[in-house]
C-alpha cells in the first residue's frame, strides 16, 4: 500500500513497548476516491490519520500555529505576474506532514489490519508528524521553512509564507499555503 510505503520510506515510526502511564492516541485510515469530470473513479487513495483529539497539552503537544498566506499577499503577486509577465507555476508537496519532525515525545497505536506479526503489543513512537495531529501543520512549516532558507530564499518580514530570492538579477517569487506552492519567476529554468 502506497501509504504505508510513505510511512516506510520516511521513518515516520519505531516500534517500541508502550511506555508506563503513556496512553497512545489511535488512528484510522480515511478513504477518498478521486473521479475525473465525468465522475468515474480514477484512483482510490487512502491515508492514515492519527486521532489527535486524544492528544493531552503540554504531554503530547505545545505550540500548534503554522502561517496561512494573507489574501492581499496572493493578489500582490500575481498583480506583479501579470504586469512583469512572470510565469506561474504550482506544486503541491506530496504527503508533506510527513517530512516534519516531531518535538514531542507521541505515541500511537499500530495501523488497525496492518499490525506487525509478532510485535501487535507494540506502539509506533512516531519521530515524524502525522495527518491528524495537532502539530502537524507546523512541523511540516518548520520543515520547509528551513529547506528553503537553506537554499538562500528570504522570508518576507510582512507575510511568513512569502519567499523571495534573486539568482543573476531576476527575482523569484514563492507563496506558501501549507503543502502549496505557487512559484512566480521569469523563466521555466529558474524553478
């Protein structure tokens, strides 16, 4: 299953005894079948998602706020696409909660169906945020925010999910909106 795969690949979870006095938040796989226009289904996907309504403040998580792009910020730059005509470009990053890593010390229980043979008493101590957690959202930011730092982006002072960065003479833009990207430049070889 592809989103075990994910999971596998990214080291998303260890599997450990469960600690004494540590109750581990559950998870549940959500299913979604994408359709084309015609409404037949073209892929079924599913994704597993911790349920973090059992996560306890100050034990399970702390700080939860991730920036959102501000709507003047978005009709700013593409006011500025247009007029300098800049090529727009999305993207979006695939199973992005995944590639944050968690502060926090969280436990969940195995995947209901997909329990490891021979470790069922096992927990996952999840190293990497997960869909559903309270924290996911900002540990995926602070993720991408340090990627992009790393690769000489400026993060704007008056709008967090605003990036900049000037490669001979020609600035790229770069919005943020959560595991979306919009990528305003001048040409295809800058992105």
């Amino acid at each position: 299953m592809e989103e075990l795969r994910s999971h596998e690949e990214n080291g998303t979870w260890k599997l450990v005894d469960p600690p004494p006095g540590r109750k581990p938040v559950g998870c549940k796989w959500v299913y979604k079948i994408k359709r084309n226009a015609a409404g037949e289904a073209v892929k079924y996907k599913a994704r597993l998602v911790a349920q973090g309504f059992n996560q306890k403040y100050g034990q399970d998580y702390d700080e939860v706020f991730a920036p959102v792009i501000k709507q003047t910020t978005l009709r700013t730059l593409l006011a500025i696409a247009s007029k300098r005509n800049l090529i727009l470009k999305h993207f979006d990053v695939k199973t992005a909660y995944l590639y944050g890593t968690l502060e926090e010390e969280l436990y969940m229980r195995q995947p209901g169906g997909f329990e490891v043979a021979g470790q069922e008493r096992k927990v996952c101590k999840l190293v990497k945020s997960i869909y559903g957690l309270k924290q996911s959202a900002r540990c995926w930011n602070h993720r991408l925010h340090a990627v992009l730092l790393g690769l000489k982006f400026k993060q704007s002072r008056a709008d967090p999910c605003l990036y900049t960065k000037v490669v001979n003479g020609r600035r790229i833009y770069l919005l943020v909106y959560v595991d979306d990207i919009l990528v305003g430049c001048d040409s295809e070889e800058e992105i």
